[in-house]
C-alpha cells in the first residue's frame, strides 16, 4: 500500500511501514522505518526539528539557513550542498564541478510494480488494486539533470525495493560516478553490522561488527558479486537474537560489483547506501541518454533474525525466482565432477548412471570436460563440441542412454570463458578480454568474453542454444571460473572504459535471459566456482545455485547457515561426496553428509558404484526419505534454532501448512559427559498434535574399537578378521524416539532428547553421536 497526502508518503507492507515527507526547500526527508504505525493523527513527532544549526555546518541556502543537510534523514544525498556522508549520488558536470542539488519535482504512483528496461527486476504476478509502486521525480535546475527515485511494496514480503535512474534532461554531457540503489538514514543507536564473508570452499561466514562512527564497507571490486563479500547485509540491535529484536536486511538485484556503506556521523545519525561499486565505475550520459540503478531489496522485522530472513525467503521465492521450476520440486540429481573430475568415457558414465537409477537418482548430471580436447583446466573452454574420445556416441547418445534408465539428462557448461588454447579464441582473439599489446592476467587459465560486444553475445547465445537442442538436455549447471582483470574493451572509447563491468553484466543478462526464455523446460542451476556469484540477480533467471565447491559436511553447516540469513534453501544446491572429502580429506558418516545435504537441493557428487553395499543401501533409503519429505525441505519455512551453540547447530524446516517438520540436530564435537540436550521447535500449529520421531541410524560395532572386549565373552583384537566378522553380522540400531504431545509442547517447552553416549554405558536408548554426526528429527501432525 502507498499513500499520499499533502506532502507525506507512506509505503506500508503487513508489518511495516516506511515513511518520508517533502522538505519545504524541496529535500526529502526520511521519518521512519519499522514496525507498523498509523500516522491518521499526523506525523508531527517524526519531524526533526531545527531552529538553529549547530557548530560548523554548511546552511544550505539563505531563505531556508536552518537546514543541515549534514544532520538530517534523507531519502536522497549528494555532494556539495553540505552533506558530507556517503553519498547516493556523484556526478561530474561538463564544467568539472560536482555539486548536485536535486529537489521534488512530482510524485507517480502505480498500480502496477515498476520494472527496470536494462536489469532484472523483482515482479508481483498477482497485481491487485493497490498502488504498488511510487516513482518520485526529483530535479537539479542547476544542471537541469532529472532523477527517478523508485519504490515498490511487497506487502506479504514485508519488503520494499528501491531504485533509480538519472536522466540526462540537459542539453551538456555528464559523467555519472557513483549512483547507488538504497539509501537508507537512521538515528544510530547501538546496532551491529552482520556481513558475510569468505573465499572458494568458505563462504558465507558471518561476521558482527558494531556500527560506530566512521564509516564500514561491505562491497566487492571482483567484477562479480563474488563470495569474498555477499551483498546481503543485516543491521540489527544490538542484543536481537533469533526471535526478538529490531533486524533489517539489505540486499541487492545485481550480480556486478557492489557496494554497501554503514556510516556513522558525529551528529548520531547511521547511514546505509547500497549499489553498484563506484570504483571501476564512470559513465558517460550524453544529452537524452538514462541510467538505470540495479533494484535494492530491504527488509525489516522486529523479531529478530528469523522474522527477517522469513521477510527475504518469501520475497525471494514469489517475487524473485520464476519460470516452469519456481514451484516445482527440484530433482536429485547426481554430478559426475568428484567422481570423475577431467578422467571419463561413456561407459564409466553409463555405469554410475545405473547405479544412480537403481539408487532412486532422477537427473544424471556431466559436469566439465565434455567437450573440445578437455583433460585439464588448461584449454578448450569456448570449443562446445562434444570430445567424441570421452563421448564416442555424443552427447545426444549419453543422453538417450541416460532416458533409458528412467533420467534426465543435464550438462555443465561456462559459456563466458574462453582458453588461449582453444579454436575459438585463435579465431576471435578480439573477443577476450584484455588490453591491447599489454600481457593479461588468468584466472584459472582462462579468459573472459567480452560480453559489451553484441557479435560475442550472439555468439553465445545461438552456440547454447545449439548445444542445448542437440539432445534431450533438462538440466545446465551454468559456471563461471574466474573474477575480472585486464578489464578492457576494444568496443569502448577511451572515456567509457570504466563503463566496462556494468555493460558485461547487462550483457550478461541479455544472454542469460534471452536462453532460460527460449528453454523454459530446462532447470538452470548458476554457479560460479560455486557461490563466487550467489546473488539475487542471477535468481531473476535460474532458480539454484551451487553454494559452494565444498562439499564436507561439517564446513556445509556453516556455508548453509550462512546463506540462510538472506536466501531461502530451495535455492542452494548441496551435494553428498565422498570421504575423505576432497576439499578438507575430514571424514564424515554418509549420514551425516546426506543429513546436511538434504537441508538443500540435494544431489550426489561421489562414485556410487565404489560405496560398500551397505553405503549403498543407506543412499537408497536416504533418496527414498527425501523425496517423500521434500516438499517441507523445498519450500517449507526455515528456522537456525542453534548455530554454533557449543558446536551443536540445529535446524528446522516446518511445512507450509505446518502438517510436518523435520529438524537437523549435528554435533561438529563431543563434549564429554554432556548429555542431556533438547530440540526445542518453532512454528508447529500450537493445538494440533504431533507425533515426534526420528531417522533411524544403524550402527557398525566397530565405533567402539576396543570396548567390545566390556561385553564380548573372548578378547577380541580391535581390528583383527574376527573384529571384521561380527561387524559384518552384528549391527547395532540407533536409539528410537517416539512421543506424542501438542504443538505448543514442543514449541515452548521442547523435546528432551534420548541421552548421548558419555563413556559410562550404552544400549538402545542411547544416542551414538560422535564428532561431526547428526540426527534428523520429525514432527508429524496427528490431525489430518
Ligand atoms: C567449478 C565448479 C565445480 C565444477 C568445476 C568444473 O569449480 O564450482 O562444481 O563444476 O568448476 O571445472
């Protein structure tokens, strides 16, 4: 809802509202965001009020001298006119001057959500009567320059999107430097700053850090949005916890270099600014010429961080995602790339493939070296035809045979890249990035397209849609190796090279979005050396992304909470490997891997056929219970009820209609003589009874070593044949929990689980948890 009078605007969601009024000079001022008010009887105690400017500060103007626009909340700041914050805007004008002044012009608002022309943008499918979008025109009539302020409602998101656009009304060129997508004023009160951080193989690690004076970046300048820095950010107060306190979220529609700043003023007022990456960045604006902001996502919720991450996920899975697999449950698949790596030919594919079939598999999954003369990282990227020593009937051949075992069939493809060791770059060398007659750098061996350029676009869009129609492809894993250098290109003029990564991305988009047009039945899974572009914009068009290239259990709760915070799990690819994990050589059970797996799109990354019968068995029943629970897991609401508590995280997914839950109990190590824990739930119907199990795990004697010898009647050798025999014949089953109790039982008192094991005695009620293991629980309504 967006309402208007006199010269107040309003945008309320369910639960929040988010208010600013028009300045009598023509600035706007920011009142307030939050929780839900009603300002029927006026806004009066939301307006600052200034008789007299204090100390140093620039007045801005001789009919209005006690506006600061240093110490006041504004929807919209710039240089010159004495705020000295960080800025949303910066423009060079033709005559090398930068002060900008833009004031209210007028006010649209829309029925329908507004759309950008030139990013993707967030949609509402059920537009209803309700004005869902304001676009306020704000103007310099010093340089005659127009700028668009736009806001859209997402009422049941409890979300607002902002963006912009400038306009160059002016009959002078511009030179655009910074434009950013949020900005957002607050009065600082002692909030903390939650970003997320990492490397390939540890994203998504959160980091708190206290908002102060000075000023706090959380940006990338890789090219991408990348997984050093995601560009989802939350500020919350200071003691907020899972269930209670003022949280805000920020996020960004943009997979380019971003840009978010926390600063604190000395006059006690926090900004927020978010964007596009200013460094890297100058665009020039002819007379005519427009510029859009990528759209900024903003949340609040006053119950904690779960209220705000349940704001982010509903956002991001109605208004965010689309096409044919938005709502659709997402297959498990398996990847042939920790089982195979560059080392494959149809017939070893063809036997995992039958293992994975039996096993309950449904998409089979040829992940790189397909194509070209791929052995190794070095060369073939850009040649897309099928290596026919690997593929001796094609991909079309694999594929049949693949269908013929009852799955589908998907391939991987990194269509942005091009090896100097390829036909393709030795007959287009101009289409790589680089600087003319200077030595570029590589990032693994490789080189970027130029995607500014529309014969390369092209290119690539008829190369995929070819490979993509040669064979009956459901699935394209779509990857992205490197990060930018040498940022170059021979399309632009010298005065617009820094306009480079935001032509790629657009260009990107166009390429991306003209094929998931063209292929709608096929599943997009993005992935950039897994999540090195894990952002908002790519799920505008693929609805998953691989989350990380590590796949060990106990680094993937971390990962997995991580993205948690901002994006839902129906879009985080998570994969069971084998052990020792390839990326960390920690061994983990198969259990625990599939446990943690299946809090995401799970899919299998390991050689099936190589498993112990046993394993085997385990996979099957492992597939067989996710898929009749994957509905909950999918697209069911998302709880962190512990996060590192003593090393114990545990999760909860509860079904959107609340008829089950299914929760994650796993200890990263044993606390010894510590027993006792519970699993206390969150969103179960409070009066609807429940009937509380769990996943039953089966035990080899053999995780007692030599403790066998406290109850075997003859000494037995730890390990010997006689060792290896009873564990074959012996096998001991978990502990079983059964009971039954109401919602609110379990929601506020919690479940007490059985005893784990403490070194003084065991048996059938007792919890075998090791290091890195885990337990999965369910709640299963009793009422139809
Ligand atoms: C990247 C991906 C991996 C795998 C390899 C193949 O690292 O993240 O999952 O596809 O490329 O080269």
């Amino acid at each position: 809802m967006i309402h208007n009078k006199n010269d107040l605007f309003v945008l309320e969601t369910r639960d929040t509202s988010y208010c600013f009024r028009v300045m009598p000079q023509g600035h706007l001022e920011h009142l307030y965001y939050g929780r839900r008010i009603n300002l029927e009887q006026g806004y009066e105690p939301l307006l600052q009020k200034t008789t007299f400017l204090g100390g140093t500060q620039i007045a801005y103007s001789k009919e209005f001298p006690n506006v600061g626009l240093e110490d006041l909340c504004l929807e919209l700041s710039s240089y010159g006119k004495g705020d000295i914050r960080e800025a949303f805007l910066d423009i060079t004008h033709e005559d090398g001057s930068s002060t900008c002044d833009f004031r209210f012009r007028k006010a649209r608002i829309l029925k329908e959500k507004k759309i950008l022309d030139t990013l993707p943008s967030a949609y509402l499918s059920d537009q209803g009567s309700e004005p869902v979008s304001l676009e306020i025109e704000m103007y310099d009539s010093n340089y005659e320059i127009t700028l668009l302020l736009i806001y859209s409602v997402f009422y049941d998101s409890n979300v607002i999107t902002r963006s912009a656009k400038l306009i160059n009304t002016s009959s002078k060129k511009i030179w655009l430097e910074r434009i950013m997508s949020c900005q957002l004023d607050l009065d600082a009160e002692d909030y903390i700053i939650s970003t997320f951080h990492g490397a390939w193989a540890r994203e998504m690690n959160r980091y708190d850090t206290p908002a102060q004076p000075g000023i706090f970046v959380n940006d990338s300048k890789l090219g991408i949005s990348g997984n050093r820095s995601n560009p989802f950010f939350m500020i919350s107060q200071k003691n907020a916890n899972e269930e209670y306190g003022d949280c805000f979220g920020f996020n960004l529609i943009y997979s380019g270099e971003h840009y978010a700043a926390i600063e604190v003023n000395s006059m006690g007022k926090l900004r927020v600014v978010n964007g596009i990456q200013p460094a890297n960045f100058r665009f020039l604006l002819m007379p005519g010429d427009s510029f859009e902001a990528p759209e900024s996502v903003i949340t609040f919720s006053n119950q904690g961080y779960t209220g705000m991450s349940h704001n982010m996920h509903h956002f991001i899975r109605k208004h965010i995602l689309r096409g044919e697999w938005k709502n659709r449950v997402r297959p498990v698949l398996l990847n042939s790339w920790e089982a195979n790596y560059f080392k494959f030919d149809e017939g070893k594919l063809l036997k995992q493939a039958k293992a994975a079939a039996e096993a309950g598999i449904e998409l089979f999954v040829l992940d790189d070296g397909w194509f070209g003369n791929r052995k190794d990282d070095t060369s073939s990227l850009g040649d897309w035809q099928e290596n026919r020593e690997k593929l001796q009937h094609g991909l079309k051949g694999l594929a049949d045979k693949i269908n013929a075992l009852g799955m589908d069939f998907g391939i991987w493809v990194e269509p942005e890249m091009v090896n100097e060791d390829s036909d393709c770059y030795r007959n287009h060398p101009d289409w790589a990035v680089k600087l003319p007659g200077v030595s570029h750098s590589l990032g693994r061996n490789q080189m970027l397209l130029d995607l500014t350029k529309e014969e390369v676009r092209s290119y690539l869009i008829d190369e995929m849609a070819r490979v993509f129609s040669s064979a009956n492809i459901r699935y394209v894993k779509w990857d992205m190796n490197r990060i930018f250098s040498d940022r170059y290109s021979s399309s632009l003029d010298a005065d617009r090279q820094k306009e480079f990564s935001h032509r790629y991305i657009m260009g990107l988009y166009e390429v991306i979005g003209t094929l998931t047009r063209r292929f709608p039945q096929i599943l997009f899974e993005g992935c950039a050396s897994g999540g090195n572009r894990f952002d908002l914009g790519i799920l505008c068009y693929m609805p998953q992304i691989w989350a990380s290239d590590n796949t060990d259990a106990i680094c993937r709760v971390t990962i997995q909470s991580g993205y948690s915070y901002g994006y839902p799990l129906t879009v985080m690819g998570a994969h069971v490997s084998g052990c020792p994990n390839h990326q960390t050589l920690r061994n983990t059970s198969i259990e625990t891997r599939f446990e943690v797996a299946a809090f995401g799109l799970l899919g299998y990354e390991c050689n099936l056929t190589e498993l112990s019968k046993e394993e085997y068995q385990i996979v099957k029943e492992q597939i067989a219970f996710y898929k009749k629970h994957r509905e909950t897991l999918q697209f069911g609401d998302f709880y962190r009820i512990k996060t590192n508590d003593r090393g114990i995280y545990q999760w909860l997914c509860v079904a959107p209609d609340q008829s089950e839950a299914i929760g994650l109990h796993l200890q990263k190590e044993v606390l010894p003589n510590y027993p006792h824990t519970k699993f206390k739930t969150r969103g179960l119907k409070e009066e609807t009874s429940y009937h509380f199990t769990n996943r039953q795990q089966i035990f080899s004697i053999k995780e007692f070593g030599d403790l066998i010898n406290m109850i075997s009647p003859i000494h037995i050798k730890k390990d010997s044949l006689v060792h290896n025999v009873i564990a074959m014949v012996k096998k001991m089953p978990g502990e079983v929990e059964d009971s039954k109790a109401l919602g609110c039982v379990f929601n506020h008192a919690g479940v007490k689980l059985k005893q784990a094991f403490a070194g003084t005695g065991y048996n059938e009620e007792v919890r075998l948890q090791k290091d890195f293991s885990s337990r999965m629980y369910l709640w299963d309504s009793l009422n139809e």
